[in-house]
C-alpha cells in the first residue's frame, strides 16, 4: 500500500525541523522475533508509561518515535517487518506488540502503555488491542475474508489507544487506490474514457485543483467497488483451488492490481470532497494558538503534491491481498461492510472499551473517517479533534497557509495534547513524585487546565 510513503518520504526533514534540542537515549531491543528503537530522554524521572508504535510497513523514523520521548515518554517504534512486506501476514504486527507489551509488563516502573495508531499504524494498533479485548472469535468471524489463528488467543490488553490522522484501514484505502477505468485487454491495458481520473473532460485539472460532478464520482466509487469485488472473488477461487490441491503454477496464485497507488484517490486531487474532508457536524478543533475552538471543520488541504501521480502495478499472493486489502463494499466511500477485513481501522475501533483519542489533521484527508471511528467507539472515555493546519505526520501545511506561519504550531500542539491527555488518565501511581509526569507540563497552554475526560 503506497498511501504513506509520501509521509514517509518527509519524516527526516520533519524531525530536524520540529525536533527541539535535547539529548535522547536511544537503544535497539529485540523481542518476540522483531526489532525496536527504544528512545526516552537522557535525564528526568524515569518514565512510566510506554507508547508504541508498529503498522508492519515502515521504518521508525517518525516524529512521535522522539517527540513523546522528550516529553517524558519511553517510546517504542517497531523496525520494517519484510515477512509483512512479503507475505501480507497480518498476524505476524499483532504478534509484535504482543511480545513489546509482555517485554514491558515485566519491567519496574513501567505501568502503563498505549498504543500509538498513526496512519497504517492505525490499523495494527486497532486489530491488536480488538482481538485483545474480545477474543479470536473477533477476529475469526465468518465475515472475515481472512480470518487469523488461535496464535492470537490471550493477547495482553494496553492501557489506551491513540489515534492520530489513522486512516480507514489497509482494506479500504487499497479499495480507494483502485483505478476502474483500466482495463486489462488480452495483454494489453486499455482505458475506460468514462471513468478516467485524469481525463479533463471528467473534472481533472493538471495545474491545480481538480473538481469531480457528483455524478463522475458516484460511478467512480462504485465502480471501485466492483473492481474490489472482482479481485476478491478472484482470491478466493485461488484460496479454494489450493486447498484442493489444484493449482501447480505460482503465477496462478496472484492477484494483480493495474495503476494501484495514491494517483486514484479522488480527494487527493478534489479537495472538495465532503465524504472524506469534512465533518458531519461542528466538532472541536486546535487552532495554531493552542486555544480549542467547535466550529464545522473541512480539510484546507490544496491537492497539490508531488505525489498525486504516483501509482504502479501491485502484483501479490492471493493469501496476502485477502489478508489486508480485500473488503466488501458497494462503493468506496460510505457503503463499505468495514468488518468484513480484519485490517480495517473503522470496524476495529469500534470493539475497543479502553481509552482512545481520535485526533485528524487539518490538512489531510482522514478527517470523515476519523468521526466516523469516534461515533462508532464503546469507548466511555473517547475524545475527537483536529489539530488545525496539520499534515498527515502532524508537520504544518505551508503552501495551505493565507499568511506565514498560521499553522506553524501544528506539531507542537499535536504532541502537546496528546502528552497531556496521557497524563491526565495515567499519573504516576503508587505514590510517586508528581516530578515525574513530565516536564513538558510546566508551561501548559490554557485548555490543559481543563478535565477533558468527558469533553469531545
């Protein structure tokens, strides 16, 4: 799934611009066969609350591997996981932070961690504490187009789950990254005039924002889903075929995906897409200047990016595509069945009880599906908001901006506000030093004085 590797593209120039200075202490741990980048800060109470972060797909070069950590967290940031990479085994992320989470339960002082579900990290941290808190027999559902093992049973539940711009799901953005118009000809690809996204006479625009009639994306998205539906069907007949033992040649094992990538996703190129920019209603939004304001919120993102274009052939094991990009759906927007994949962000948050937040960025393109995962949520303590100029990793927005700087805290106040909602459910216990809350709470803005337990 190429949806975050834009992100991941700008991470390091994130950190050296956001990262203020302070010495880290990093160390690397392995347990339960994977890899982590331990970080915490070099002085300060010892932390007692761990966070961590693993979607299977990417290196830990993240801003809350190091923002968290000189807040006063221990934060642990898994390493790439090439056997999810390769065979799409979507076990093998719950299996991680099963190891990390045993790891931590047996070291002093460590009495809390939270997950952190940031982009497709959203969707690990989601099946993980899912499975955690209701048993295999969730994640084994007859609905499941793939459904896991007895491997998961007892899984150690976490303390909380964060959110942070986590999108749908590894099912539906591979559903959204479907490109209808392109038709396999023999051996050639051909493509559908009508439904092309880059066909001027459909609303694309090369040099700035594209506008699709409701019309053009009504069949856009439902003939996504029938192309879903086609490849679905297709991993399925090749699942039965070799349990029957029918099927000899590894090339008939594959499902392949023509021009897959973010290029297709309608939104990234029309902005003015309510289904995934908007709210439904006023909700609570993080201005720049740290004060919270209720108001409707859409995203201000521009559709401009280097990367709108970027898309390829995803060739891959019927296995793997069934374990983490198949769905059933009538479109790709709304009439989605979200628990019919086990890697689907949406229907997993909504079998999680323990705290979670839901925080969108401003300027990215999750903010509809992250209210709807906070409207779903048995949660009794569930916050949403949205940092106000914020970019997918949480960085500011600059080319979104009227004036400079008006989204130049988007950082500072994304890891602000988690910090301290961490803090206010889990102080330190057993009679600790309040010392050792952190020391970003010296200087607090005005909203954290607030009891945000019951606050949306």
């Amino acid at each position: 799934m190429k949806r975050w590797i834009p992100a991941a593209a700008c991470l390091l120039s994130c950190l050296a611009a956001i990262a203020p200075a302070a010495a880290l202490q990093r160390t690397y741990i392995a347990t339960g066969g994977s890899q982590w980048v331990v970080t915490r800060a070099d002085s300060g109470p010892a932390p007692h609350i761990a966070v961590l972060y693993d979607n299977g797909l990417q290196s830990p070069l993240h801003p809350m591997c190091t923002e968290l950590a000189r807040r006063g967290f221990v934060t642990w940031c898994a390493l790439s996981n090439p056997q999810l990479t390769d065979t799409g085994d979507w076990m093998q992320v719950a299996l991680e932070i099963q190891a990390a989470i045993e790891y931590l339960r047996r070291q002093p002082g460590i009495d809390t961690i939270v997950l952190y579900g940031h982009s497709g990290g959203g969707a690990a941290a989601s099946f993980y504490e899912a499975v955690a808190e209701n048993g295999t027999a969730y994640c084994q559902d007859p609905r499941k187009l793939s459904r896991c093992s007895d491997a998961l049973a007892h899984l150690p539940r976490a303390d909380a789950v964060l959110f942070p711009d986590a999108h749908p799901g590894m099912d539906v953005m591979s559903l959204r990254g479907l490109n209808p118009s392109l038709i396999a000809d023999g051996k050639r690809m051909r493509v559908d005039p009508a439904l092309d996204p880059f066909s001027a006479h459909n609303g694309f625009n090369a040099a700035g924002h594209s506008h699709y009639s409701p019309a053009f994306r009504q069949r856009y998205y439902a003939a996504q889903a029938a192309e879903m539906r086609r490849l679905v069907e297709r991993a399925l007949r090749i699942e039965a075929a070799m349990a029957a033992g029918r099927l000899s040649n590894p090339a008939d094992e594959e499902i392949v995906i023509p021009g897959f990538g973010i290029a297709t996703h309608l939104d990234e190129l029309d902005p003015n897409i309510a289904l995934t920019m908007s709210t439904v209603r006023p909700e609570r939004v993080l201005r720049n200047d740290g004060s919270i304001a209720v108001q409707p919120i859409h995203s201000v993102w521009t559709g401009q990016s280097p990367f709108l274009h970027f898309s390829e052939n995803l060739v891959e094991p019927a296995a793997a595509f069934l374990a983490m990009r198949a769905v059933h759906a009538r479109d790709s927007m709304s009439q989605i069945d979200w628990c019919s994949a086990n890697a689907d962000t949406v229907c997993n948050s909504w079998h999680i009880h323990v705290p979670v937040l839901f925080i969108a960025s401003g300027a990215s393109d999750f903010i509809a599906d992250e209210e709807r995962m906070y409207d779903g949520s048995p949660s009794p303590d569930k916050q949403f908001i949205v940092v106000e100029g914020a970019l997918h990793t949480g960085a500011p927005c600059v080319p979104c901006a009227t004036y400079p700087g008006q989204y130049s805290n988007s950082m500072r106040n994304l890891f602000d506000y988690i910090t301290h909602w961490i803090n206010e459910r889990f102080p330190v216990r057993h009679g600790a030093s309040a010392a050792a809350r952190t020391a970003a709470d010296q200087s607090v803005p005005s909203w954290r004085s607030k009891n945000l337990t019951t606050m949306r």
